[in-house]
C-alpha cells in the first residue's frame, strides 16, 4: 500500500543564494504516468527507464499492482517493471485515482484489453477545472460506452471498439493519450484530429510504436492509428522532463546565477528559453542540455500559455516569480487552468505586487522580495515559491511541499548542491494529504 513515509514538511528558504553548478534532469513526470499505463496494452514485461524518483510514480505502481500486474519500482536505479498479466483487472479505486489526475489514463488501455473499465474520478493539483467531456466524447467515438456511477467513469465495449475519426474541441493532453491508447487495438483506422503536440505525446507514439503499434503523425495535430490485434511489451527510455528543466533556467536567471542543466533538451524549450534572452540571460547549448547565466536583475517579460510548442502552463508560475523580481513591468495571461493564478496570491505574500483580473495578470518587479510563511497550491507553484524564498530577504517558509515532491526528485538537495540554503522540516501547522 502507498504510504508516506513522514508526516508533514515544509522547506525553510534562506534568501540571498545565488545558484552555480550543474543539475542532471530525470524522466518526465508527465510521460512516465502514461508509459506505464501503455504497458496495460501488451501481455508480458515492460522496463521503463530513466524513471524519477516521485511520489505520484509509488502511486501509480500500486494502482497497476491492484489491476493485477507485478511491478518493480527501483527508485536507485530509475527503472520501472511492469509484468502485465493475460487477464487483468478493470477496476481503478478511488483512494489511488484521486491523488493523481493522471491515473485517469488507464482508462483507454482498460477498454481497449478488457472491454470494459471503471475509473474513479481523478484528482490531482488545484488549478482549476480539467473535464473529461473530452476523453469520454473521444473514446465514445470509438465504441464505447461511458457513464457516470457513484463517482466512477464505467465503461465497456463488449464487442471491441472500432476506428472512428475523433475531432477535438481543445488540444488535450489527457484525452489524446486516452484516444490514442484505446485506439491502436481497435480494428480499422482512427485520426485523431486537433491532438496534442507535446513531446510527452511524441514519447508515448514512440514506445507504442516499439511495442507493434501502427501510428503516424507523431508530433502533428494529426495523429493517424492503424489497429492490430495485439503488442508486445517493450524497454523504452522516459523523454527527459522539459518542466523540470526549464524550472532550473527560471532559477538560474532568478538568482543571477550560472546554472548548467544536463539530460535536457532545449528544443523542447524554445520559447521559455528565448523569454529568458530576452530578460537579459545568457543561454548557451551544451552536448546534452544548456546552459543559463544570469549576471544582472532581469528584466520584465510578457508571457502568454498555449498548447505545446507554446509556453507551457506548468512554465507560468515561474515566469511570474521571474518577474516579481525584474526590472519593470509584465503582463502574463494564462490560457490553459483557470486556477493558476491562486499561486499569485501567495506570491503577494512575499511582497510581490501582483494583480490578476480574469485571465490576465500584471507583475510589477521589485529589486527584493520579503520572505514569510506561504503555502504551494500545486507542484509548480510550490516549485516557484521555493525559488522566490531564494530571491527574498529573511526566511521563506513553503508549506504544503508534498505537492513539490510529486514533480521534483529530490528538489531540496539540488538546490544545496547549487548553493542555496534550503532545509526541510517538520510542518506543525500543515493540514496533511495524502
């Protein structure tokens, strides 16, 4: 059973660091979760590699364990084993599916090897709402049958399902794996049109495409799946974490500092990147990753959050901490997750002078923030806080650190690696989840 070890913490952040050094990022967070569903598709066993060493990868292996397979989680080594049985369970509880939203993605693999599922509703961070009309509408094309149970998605397709070409109103991430995955063991062809372009999605085409699945279009709005009647497992290597990565060039522009972030993969990054040129850092590409130096206050840079290849949602809470601190004004506006900018209140906290209105929101940098007690409302918000306790005078206080826990290998120990004076303690004032 998944458990957590400790009771509640929160990280004490000295401010005044500034960060040098090297980082080395792990596999993504938002393509292990669905690599590992994938293995559900194929009879046998899958190793992942490169796997990160995140809460929500425990929880994830114990949800595939209760669906009847044997998994192998070794956090040292960064792999993960799935040995899928021939007959599987299709039944995904709720005290699994609600700490991570992305257990929702066994759904499609579910359908498409037993004809039918039930998935409790998910859960996950608190940024604003995330329907699934998208999914459901998607895999309803496909044949199947969705319903809402006693706050169950309950599924079946008796008969299998059957290529359909499914038009997506928004470019969901989330809905585009599910379609895809139920649809490389329907029989005939499906297109999915308007489907995501992130390189978790190219990640997910390519270890589906070594397991014998017929795909075309990875990458492209338009992804075109040819059937078969079965895959084979396969060993696949996680795409490095872009999220993960780009957070350590928003840190190194923060602090003015000089940080080289190894196992990373600028093009995945070009307009985060080119935000960071353009407030005065230095970005230079090395063999396998790039470089960020930062020798003076940044300045002030708009940003705008759209589908991939735009600038990444998950991306705006640090381009918002970034501006707190730069040299003029900014305007950020936030297209994915209404409840983004719950992060900005606590960023005020930290004398921030930030005002938000609908989707909009205007910073207005100071050369210093004020540490003080805040509170991280999801793993990137709570990432940021972290890096503008680094940039504040006094000490921060970030509470609620689970959540950072849940996207950052070790996120307090790299950043004493890189000179910052970050500690983790006892939280007497938590409220405790999990």
């Amino acid at each position: 059973m998944v458990s957590r070890a400790r009771g509640p913490e929160r990280f004490r952040v000295v401010g005044g660091a500034r960060l040098a050094g090297e980082v080395r990022v792990t596999g993504a967070k938002n393509s292990v979760l669905k690599t590992m569903a994938a293995a559900l598709l194929a009879q046998g066993r899958t190793t992942l590699t490169g796997v990160p060493r995140i809460y929500d990868t425990e929880v994830m292996s114990e949800l595939l364990r209760r669906l009847g397979c044997d998994v192998t989680y070794d956090q040292q080594a960064a792999t993960v084993v799935v040995d899928v049985p021939e007959v599987l369970g299709h039944k995904a509880d709720y005290d699994l599916v609600r700490r991570i939203r992305a257990s929702i993605c066994v759904l499609g693999p579910l359908i498409a090897r037993c004809g039918q599922a039930e998935v409790a509703m998910p859960g996950g961070d608190q940024i604003g709402s995330r329907p699934l009309d998208f999914h459901i509408a998607g895999l309803s094309k496909l044949g199947a049958s969705l319903d809402s149970e006693h706050g169950f998605i309950v599924a079946s397709a008796p008969d299998g399902l059957t290529g359909a070409t499914v038009w997506l109103d928004f470019p969901s991430v989330g809905a585009t794996e599910n379609v895809l995955m139920s649809a490389v063991l329907a029989r005939g062809t499906t297109v999915i049109d308007n489907a995501a372009r992130e390189p978790e999605i190219v990640d997910l085409v390519q270890m589906l495409q070594q397991m014998g699945a017929k795909i075309d279009g990875g990458g492209t709005s338009t992804l075109t799946i040819e059937g078969v009647d079965r895959l084979s497992p396969t060993t696949h290597a996680i795409v490095p974490d872009r999220i993960v990565a780009g957070t350590w060039a928003f840190a190194a522009a923060m602090t003015r500092g000089d940080v080289t972030v190894h196992n990373a993969r600028p093009e995945h990054l070009e307009i985060a990147l080119d935000k960071l040129a353009n407030a005065g850092a230095e970005v230079h590409g090395v063999e396998d990753g790039f470089r960020v130096v930062m020798d003076r206050r940044p300045s002030a840079v708009d940003a705008v959050t759209l589908p991939y290849p735009g600038l990444a949602t998950d991306l705006q809470p640090l381009v918002m901490a970034l501006n707190a601190v730069a040299d003029g004004a900014a305007m950020i506006t936030e297209n994915i997750f209404e409840g983004r900018f719950v992060f900005a209140n606590e960023l005020v906290r930290l004398g921030a002078h930030v005002r938000t209105d609908g989707h909009h929101a205007v910073v207005r940098g100071l050369p210093r923030l004020s540490g003080a007690p805040v509170r991280a409302s999801d793993i990137r918000a709570g990432a940021a806080l972290t890096l503008a306790g680094l940039v504040a005078e006094g000490v921060t206080y970030v509470s609620d650190i689970y959540h950072v826990d849940r996207g950052y290998p070790g996120f307090d120990e790299q950043l004493r690696e890189l000179g910052a004076d970050v500690s983790r303690e006892p939280d007497p004032d938590a409220a405790f989840e999990g």
